[in-house]
C-alpha cells in the first residue's frame, strides 16, 4: 500500500511532539485473506503514574481532485479501523491526521462537521511544511 504524500511530515510532527513511533505500518488482520493497514501506530507515557497510551494514525492530504471523495475514502478507513482495533487493540485509540490548511476550510463545513459528530471522528491537525502537531481534537 503506497504511503501517503505527508506520511513522512506527519511521523516527524508526532515524534516531535513526544511519541515513539511502533509500527509503520500497524497491520491488522481481519481474516486469513484480509489485512488492513493504518499508517502509523505510536504510544506515548502520559505521566510516570499512568499507563502508557497508544494511538493509531490514518494520515491523509487531501491534495487530490475531489475533497468530498477523499473524505469518503478517510472517514471509510477510520471506521473500519476502529472497529477492527476494538476487536484487536482495544487500547489503541485511532486518529485521522489532516493537513492544517483543509481542517480550516473543507473540515468546517457544516455536512462535514456533523458527520464528525455522528462517527465521534478524532482529529490530529498538523502543518506538513513545519512537521508539527496543531491541533488534537478528540
């Protein structure tokens, strides 16, 4: 599967911002024939007296035609992700990571933020030319 166009950008940002990165990527088999693949896992120790938490990121750019299609595609992924990681990894947390400048657009249209709302969507924003973490949204 053909990593993402910020993939890299997106590993820096969350190592910089404290994660260690685990898998790359988390693979997650469903079947015998059927495995998914989700871009990054990572886990981070909160505090010394609380246990470690873990994530699982599904990056995406939205630098295509069609936002609308590859918000179909990203909000497909991230649910069959959840699902799949609460059968699994019930611990891992999944988050789709979005590039800063369509969270500020596309991502605030009314449509897109209660799909949002309905599918309790957790966000990663992040700034593909500084490698950073903007915004957790959970």
């Amino acid at each position: 599967m053909a990593k993402d166009v910020f993939h890299q950008q997106v590993k820096n940002a969350l190592i910089k911002d404290g994660w260690h990165i685990t898998h790359d990527p988390l693979t997650i088999r469903i079947s015998e024939a059927v495995k998914l693949q989700i871009d990054l896992a990572a886990e981070t120790t909160i505090a010394a007296e609380r246990d470690s938490e873990k994530i699982a990121v599904e990056i995406k750019s939205f630098v295509g035609d069609s936002d609308i299609s590859a918000f179909h595609t990203a909000l497909g992924q991230y649910l069959n992700y959840c699902q799949a990681l609460e059968e699994q990894e019930p611990d891992r947390i999944v988050y789709l990571a979005i590039p800063l400048e369509t969270y500020q657009d596309f991502f605030q249209l009314p449509f897109i933020q209660r799909s949002l709302r309905r599918y309790q969507v957790k966000l990663i924003i992040y700034d593909p030319k500084l490698e950073e973490i903007k915004q957790w949204i959970s």
